[in-house]
C-alpha cells in the first residue's frame, strides 16, 4: 500500500474522537445495491444489524432493479449525486476505475488499520488495479459441483457411504451414461446453455488446463488454443454427443425438480435448493477433472464513487467502519450462498456450522475472474453466443474458437 498522508491521519484521528463520544447525529452514508429475493433480504438484515449495534454511522439502502443498476449509477456519478456507497461486480472495475470515478482506497485503508491481511489473497487482489485498491469485496460467488444424492446412489456411484465424484473426462461419460441407462429420461448434467453463464463452466475447465482467456496485456485473445478447444471439446462431447444435457432450460429448474442428477452452477442456487422438498443433494467444488482445481467465479464488492463537490473524508471513514462490520459478519450474508472473504469468518462456528456452504469454500482459492477489461458484458456476450451456437450444432468448436477469436480481438482493440 501507499505511504499514508499526516493528514488523512488526523481526519482519521478526527472521526474516531466523534465516533467514542458517541454522536448524537451519526453520519448517515447511502447504500446502493441490486439485490433481490434472498439475497436482498440477508442484505437488509445485515444492514439493520449494523444500524442497532452502534449510533455512530447510519446505513441508508435504496435498492435499483438489477437491469438498471450500472446504467443508474453511471448517471448518478455524472450528475453529481452518486451514492456514498455501492455495490459492484468486480468484472466491471477496470471500466469505471479508468474514467476516475471511484475514489482508490489505500491511503484510508492504512489510517484505520483496516484488517487487509484477513482477507482471502486471491479475491483482494481482484479489486486491485494497477496496484492500488478500489473495492471493498463482501463475497466470492463461484460455479460449483450439486449432486443429487438420491440418484447417485440410485446408479450405484456411492461406495462405503462415500459419493464418488466423476474426476476426469472418462468418468463424466461413464457417470452420465449410468444416468442415462437408469432412467433416459433424466438429465446426467445440467449446465447453462443459454443467458449470461454458458461460457462460466469452459473458462474454468479451460483454466484446469493451464489456458487463458487473454494474454498478460488483457486485449490480445488467447483462448484459440489446445486447451480451449479441449475443454470446449468436453463439453460438447457431454451436452451434444451423448445429449447428456437439456439445451435451453434452466439448469436451476431441471436440478431442483430432481430431473437432473449434477448442476453445475452458482452458489446463489444453495440457497433455492434447500428450500425445495424432498431434494436431497450436496455440494462440492467443480472436480478438478483436467487435474487442477479452477473454476469461474465472481464477487460482490463495494466502491466509494467520487462525489462532484469533492470527497468527505468522514463518510469515507464512516463508510470503512460499515465494510469491516459486514464482513466481519460474513457468516452471515453466506447464508445466500456466497463464500466469505475473510479466513477468520471462513474459520468461524457460524460459517462451519451452516449445511453446504463449508463444503465449497474452497473454491474461492481457485477462483478464475474474467480478466480485467474495459468492456466486460460485450465479452461476455461474445463467448455467451458462440458456445450456445455450439450447443446448438451451428458450429463445431474450432469454428466457435475461431468466431470467439475475432470477436474478442474487435471488441478489445
């Protein structure tokens, strides 16, 4: 970090003597975020818990329609009336940190001591940016491995009490085909196959496999290579070949009514599976299946956006004393799925204690994020659409990494 300044130290010093004399108008900070279902109500129960266990600062959540939010917020930070605070995908720092709109974090940071070495590496280094930190992570959010219990024992894939994993490509077939022969109308894998997360799951294989998306300069495409074709390869053998999948349905959907014995998806489902009755299931991470553990994930962070009439250094301050109480208190907003940043929560009864969720927590140390760019949801939607087409039978793979190619290298140039 950077050598902090004597005078970010006194502002410091400054807002601790208000915050020990206990204020009688406690700094009020506004709280954008795009949460919904449960999600946002862990989010508000962590905000009135922040809110009645001090008087010092108060949190003010205002909540914007997820299609809306980085639209929104682009506005607001434009017209001089952003919020003090918001949440944000780490995927899309690099484009908003370019425009100088978020306020670099490090000088405050060391003011107030704040507790960076408890944060998992991996994922703080994701909110770093040339160096310096410009986001406040509250999750990792991974793809993981969901099984249904009932029918891998069903199929005979249990031995001494112990679920047995497909661990490489022949046992995913062999797995899948076992499915199959079970019952031909049940899905082996439920995988996404259209909408915003059919590339998550060959980034991570691709990854296994020692491939990269882009290179070190994050404009010039990599992903045209042995290792992205095999994984792609995979895939289709999987989904196309043996139709070991459902293209265009929902993979949530096929789980969580038990027609799909594996889902490998987001740690948002845990939360949507449980609830279900009569779905008996666990979670693990994605297996290591070209024999290395990787697997896509994402995160929620928080950003302090610039403010027009300049920064107050009090709600700065403010603002840090809410992030390292949420996520001191992350076993809490891990009861949505989500995978704590800190290791001290990570290590916590509350966490360990909670069904699934310890089971994957690793992954977040073989977290693969979309590399840093200024355009991320074009190149989303560029390896989105050509590995549906994929799906589909409208292109064979080398000419899906050839189409995904040129695309990335037109919207990165």
């Amino acid at each position: 970090m950077k050598r902090v300044s004597l005078s970010l130290l006194i502002i410091a010093m400054a807002f601790a003597l208000v915050v020990s004399a206990g204020a009688a108008n406690p700094v009020t900070i506004t709280y954008w975020t795009f949460f919904a279902g449960g999600d946002a109500e862990y989010m508000e129960d962590l905000i009135a818990g922040f809110n009645e266990a001090q008087d010092e600062v108060y949190v003010e959540e205002e909540v914007i329609p997820w299609g809306e939010y980085y639209t929104r917020l682009t506005a607001a930070i434009a017209g001089g009336n952003a919020p003090d605070i918001g949440i944000f995908h780490v995927t899309h720092l690099p484009s908003f940190v370019q425009r100088n709109v978020f306020l670099g974090l490090d000088d405050y940071l060391d003011a107030v001591d704040f507790p960076v070495d408890d944060f998992n590496p991996v994922i703080w280094e994701a909110v770093q940016l040339d160096g310096s930190v410009y986001a406040i992570p509250i999750d990792t959010h991974p793809e993981v491995f969901y099984y249904n219990t009932d029918l891998f024992e069903a199929v005979g894939w249990v031995e001494n009490d112990t679920v047995r994993i497909p661990q490489t490509p022949d046992e995913l077939v062999e797995f899948g085909q076992a499915i199959k022969d079970y019952d031909d109308n049940l899905v082996p894998y439920a995988l996404d196959t259209a909408g915003g997360g059919v590339y998550r799951i060959w980034l991570g294989l691709m990854s296994q496999l020692g491939g990269r998306l882009l290179e070190d300069d994050n404009r010039t495409p990599a992903m045209n290579s042995p290792e992205g074709y095999e994984a792609l390869d995979l895939l289709k053998t999987l989904i196309v070949d043996h139709d070991f999948g459902e293209v265009g349905t929902s993979a949530q959907l096929l789980f969580r009514e038990q027609d799909a014995a594996v889902q490998v998806g987001g740690v948002w489902n845990t939360g949507v599976h449980e609830q279900q009755e009569g779905l008996n299931f666990a979670a693990t991470m994605v297996p290591p299946i070209f024999g290395a553990n990787a697997n896509w994930a994402n995160s929620h962070a928080i950003v302090i956006p610039m403010q027009r009439g300049g920064m107050d250094d009090d709600k700065v301050y403010a603002s840090l004393t809410f992030l390292d109480w949420l996520t001191e208190h992350g076993a809490d907003w891990a009861r949505a799925g989500h995978i704590p940043p800190r290791m001290s929560v990570l290590e916590s009864e509350e966490f360990t204690g909670q069904p699934y969720r310890p089971a994957y927590a690793e992954a977040a140390e073989y977290a693969v994020f979309l590399p840093p760019t200024t355009e991320p949801s074009e190149l989303e939607s560029a390896l989105n659409e050509t590995i549906e087409a994929v799906y589909h039978g409208q292109l064979t793979v080398q000419e899906a990494l050839d189409q995904m190619e040129t695309a990335v290298r037109n919207i990165l140039r």
